[in-house]
C-alpha cells in the first residue's frame, strides 16, 4: 500500500501541510552511520574458525521458521554472542559462523554465507542452533539483508541494518526481527517495537511451562499504524506523519518510534511536553508521588522542589525531561545514574507513566498505574506506542523500553516469554500466528540443519477492533494437542480462547512460571499447564486400588515435640532454599534484559 493512498483516506478534512514518510535512499558501506543502537559487540578475540553443531548439544534449540508473507523470497538470519561471548551468526547448515573485522573504521560486509531461505508461502523451515546466545536476534527480511562489521574493543563488532539511517544499504528493504537469550538457566524471548515497527512476526515458544503465545501484530500493521498516525498529526500538529517510512516505490514498509526518529530530527516534537511536564511538577509539589517500586524499598513517597523531582532513598535527582528522555528512557533525566535500589526502580516506572499520559489522571499519584483502560487516554502521550498496542492481536510487544513496568496482579503488555527448559520456538513471518501446537508433524517442511520436530502456524483470519479498549466477546474455544518431542507418547491438550486482546489459556494443572518484570524488578505470575510425565498417557481403563491398613499409635508429648521440631526446621530449610532459589532466579533474569538495553543505550 502506498502512503499517498493513507492520505486520500482522510480526505479534504486536512487543514496542515503534512511532511510525509521518510524515504528510504539506500546507500553503500560509506553512508552506514556506526552508533550503539545499531551493533552487537564481542567481548573477546575470537580465531577464523567454524563451531561444529555435531560437537556439542549444550543450548542446542530448535527453530521453526513459517512463512505467512505473500513472497517466495523471505530470508532468515540469526545473530548474537555463543555462550564464550564471541559474535557469531547462524549458517543454513547449522554451524555457527565467526565475522571477523578489517583494521579501517569502514564498515566491511559480512561474507560468510549466513542466508537461511525460506520456503514459498504456507511453509516452514526448520534449523537448530548449535549452542546457547546471548544478544541475540532471528531477523527477517523480504529478499536480502547485508551485515557490515568494524572493529570493535574484544573483537568484531556487527554493524546491523539501521531502521532509522534512510541511506542505510538495507533501508529499502523490508526486514524485522525478534529478539532472544538462551543460556543454560533458560529462555527468554521476546517481540519488540521500541525502535519501530517492520515486518509483521508471531512467536510460540514449547517448554517446561507448555505452549506460550504472542500473536504479534497484524498483517497490514504498519499502513494501518500510518494511518492512525496521519490523523494524529492533524489532530495536535506534530509529525506523526514523519514516523512512516516508504521504500523508493512509495510502499510503506515500517513505522519508527518518536525515540528513533529523534535521532535524525532532534527538533521534532521540541514542545509537545512543555505544559503536561509543568502541570505534573506543579501537582507534585505538593501531592505526594507514591511509587511502588514492587521491590524491597517498598512504595515511596516522591515530590518535585526546585525544579527537580526526588524520592527518599534516592541518591539521584531528576530534572524536567526533554521530549527524547521520555520517548526513550535512555538518557538526560532518564539515565540510570547509579544501581541504587529506588533509582532503579524510579526511572522505569516514571518514564513509563508519561509515555502512557497516567500522572494527571485520577488515582494518578498512584504508580504504576492500574487501569491498563487509562493508558493513553489523554494527549500528550506516545501514540506510536499507543497505536502499536492497538494492532497487536493480543496487545502484547515492547513499544518503548520500560513497556513491561506494571501494576500488581495487572497483565504484562511486553510479550516477554520465558521458559527453564525450551524446546522449540516458532516464530511466523508475515502475519498473526494461529495458536496451534508448535509441535506438530510437518511432513511436507523444509528441514536444515538436522532439525527434529517442526513448528505448526496456520493463517488467521481474526482482525483486531478499531480501538484497543473495544470490548471483544470470547469467542468458543478451540482445543489443540500438543506432544513435547521426541515422546510423542506424552499428550497434553491445551484449551485456547482467541480473543483480539488477550489469550486465556486453560489447562490441568497450576504451575508458577517466573517472568521478568522491569529491570528493577522480576514478579512471579502463575499460569496453568498439564503435569504430564514421560511416557505415561492416561486411559479410561479400570484400575485395581490397593488400600493398606496400618495400625494407629498414640503420640506422647514427647513424641509430638520432637515431630513438631523437625517440621519446623524442615519448613526453615525450605523456606532458606525457595529464598537462595529466588535470588539465584533474580540474577539469572537480567541477562537477557541487560543484552537488550544495552543494544538501546540504556544503563547496563
């Protein structure tokens, strides 16, 4: 779709002159703009060698890859750090490859042959990963994407294709990408939007925890969002409209977010937040801020004086921000300064409400706010994000970096899947992926690098509501089964409510999956799954219950003391090992969020 066909839709009613998309003007080498946004780093000097996938299985991951994009020419590529830190990227045959870099500061392409094709429409391609990364992305692109790398402080360092640089060799194709860590303690995955909005992805992830979903966004997101952009832009004057970018046939092909558009026009949005940042200073000069911070300081009571915002506990002060902090949380006065406890946990939750528009509303002194209904609901606010959410068949995907701050016992919007023990992750090119078992056989797949099981996505045919807070009726579920492969024998069924905004899923047994909160915080939300063991299948066949009969004892007081001692001290040991596991979890769950806010500019 064309962007002149997004303007006609909205008619004589224009009364501004309009910017319009950004071009994409793809360049060579020499018009790659180098920045921390942009590169993955190694941390040491790696040799010119090939890592054996046959060698070794620790980290070994299976990837379906499904192609629901009207083209026979998607290609897929993954990038990252292996588990020594060195950068590598995945080849078709499943082996890692090791880019390495020239002296000059000019960027150099990557020659290795990283390309992994995918099949025509409806099909699916499977590879494994030859062992664990950190950092890593699974991008995708219609046709080609170059790599670049330079010289980096332990090695190479990849030079990425560039959303925001419209002279970027790959701004004239459209590419996206999913971002993953995979390390011994697990997996965490995660869609994100908080630079912009490409091609459309889905991702299912198998596991411990069972089938975890996020839908991701519609097939026509990006010229919907574009649309809802341009009527924003009329509405309040600033350049929504700008946040579109067009390939050099006038198709549109992403959305950037205001943060990234930032970066090459640092005088858009200059005053879009001078009245709301004066009126909330002025509300909390004298009301108090309550900030749950939903870690050990607890909640804290924060105030503005003298032109600055400050919390007891503290050690930093914050400033008015410019529009670029709050569209970014990364920098000015939404840099981390420091890894104190409130610090850590003030700048998230601060950032998050105004990007959301919360701290003048009702209750609004109460953060994080609790009714997801009152995001968005004023202007100024960011409407990339807004517009994003509103698109997004479940609601859920990063559209800023601190998306996943949220109230107690309120839903996680930032699509962040986790699982201990991973055994296939899907992920569907293109368009809404269907909830259907990531397991399923498919006979007919594209099968590389000695992939076992493949992945099943169906096209859906569900179309998000013209707002994000339309009420949606749960429609009748749809059960789908599921075997964690190689054991086919062990069934589970898993019943599934597709909804526009959210999926409830429902199973046999409980189970508490621990899923990173924000960096400053990690929150244990319970799900359900079946508890199925290896091997065993349960039937309606009859069985013989053996009932044994033992002889009753009265206890003395003596006997009772002793009992009543050792329960006490085993409940004293238990509670000592759940409380090292949650520590050791709480480590463990900032790897990820550290690889992904570093790559943003942010504090870690």
């Amino acid at each position: 779709m064309r962007f002149l066909k997004c303007i006609v839709a909205f008619g004589a009613a224009v009364t501004q002159v309009l910017a319009g998309p950004t071009i994409a003007k793809p360049g060579g080498p020499k018009d790659i703009i180098v920045n921390q946004y942009d590169t993955t780093n190694s941390t040491n000097i790696p040799g010119v060698h090939i890592f054996s996938a046959s060698s070794s299985t620790s980290g070994r991951l299976q990837l379906s890859l499904v192609n629901n994009l009207n083209s026979n020419n998607v290609n897929a590529y993954v990038t990252g750090l292996d588990s020594n830190g060195v950068l590598v990227m995945l080849q078709p045959n499943g082996q890692w490859f090791y880019p390495t870099a020239g002296l000059s500061a000019t960027p150099i392409p990557v020659t290795g042959n990283v390309t992994i094709p995918m099949g025509a429409r409806g099909s699916t391609t499977n590879i494994t990963l030859p062992g664990y990364l950190t950092a890593g992305r699974v991008w995708f692109a219609d046709g080609v994407l170059q790599f670049f790398t330079v010289p980096g402080g332990s090695g190479a360092a990849l030079v990425q294709p560039s959303a925001a640089n419209p002279s970027d060799p790959n701004s004239d194709v459209n590419w996206g990408f999913m971002e993953l860590t995979n390390i011994v303690s697990g997996i965490y995955v995660n869609l994100s939007y908080v630079d912009f909005l490409g091609m459309p992805l889905g991702i299912q992830l198998l596991g411990s925890a069972g089938v975890q979903t996020v839908q991701g966004v519609t097939a026509n997101a990006v010229a919907d969002v574009c649309a809802n952009l341009v009527a924003q832009a009329k509405l309040d004057g600033q350049p929504w409209d700008s946040l579109c970018v067009a390939d050099t046939a006038g198709n549109l092909i992403r959305v950037l977010s205001p943060a990234l558009y930032l970066t090459i026009n640092n005088e858009a949005f200059k005053d879009y937040w001078t009245d709301y940042i004066t009126q909330v200073w002025e509300k909390y000069s004298t009301t108090p801020l309550l900030l749950n911070t939903q870690a050990s300081p607890g909640v804290v009571s924060c105030y503005t004086k003298n032109g600055t915002f400050s919390c007891p506990g503290d050690d930093t002060t914050y400033a008015q921000p410019s529009p670029l902090d709050i569209f970014s949380c990364a920098q000015g006065a939404f840099l981390i300064q420091s890894y104190n406890a409130v610090n850590l946990a003030v700048v998230p939750r601060l950032c998050a409400a105004f990007n959301r528009a919360t701290l003048l509303l009702p209750n609004g002194n109460q953060q994080p706010y609790s009714d997801e209904s009152g995001f968005y609901s004023s202007s100024p606010a960011n409407w990339y994000s807004h517009y994003v959410h509103a698109h997004e068949m479940d609601g859920k995907g990063y559209a800023f970096s601190y998306d996943d701050v949220t109230a107690d016992n309120e839903a996680n919007l930032s699509g962040l899947l986790a699982d201990p023990n991973p055994q296939v992750l899907a992920v569907t090119v293109g368009g809404p992926m269907s909830l259907t078992s990531a397991t399923a056989a498919h006979p007919a797949s594209t099968s590389k690098g000695g992939a076992a099981a493949a992945a099943t996505t169906n096209k859906s045919s569900a179309k998000p509501p013209a707002s994000s807070s339309a009420a949606v009726a749960k429609p009748a579920p749809t059960t789908t089964t599921s075997s964690s492969a190689p054991n086919k024998a062990a069934q589970k069924t898993v019943t599934v409510y597709k909804s526009y905004r959210y999926v409830t899923v429902s199973v046999s047994v409980t189970h508490t999956v621990t899923v990173p909160g924000t960096c400053a915080n990690t929150k244990k939300i319970k799900t359900t799954a079946p508890a199925v063991k290896k091997g065993v299948v349960k039937t309606k066949k009859k069985h013989t219950t053996t009932t044994t009969t033992t002889k009753r004892h009265v206890a003395t007081p003596a006997a009772a003391a002793k009992k009543e001692a050792v329960e006490k001290k085993e409940a004293e040991e238990k509670k000592e090992a759940e409380l090292k596991k949650e520590a050791e979890e709480e480590k463990k769950k900032t790897v990820h969020a550290r690889h992904v806010h570093k790559r943003r500019g942010l504090f870690f």
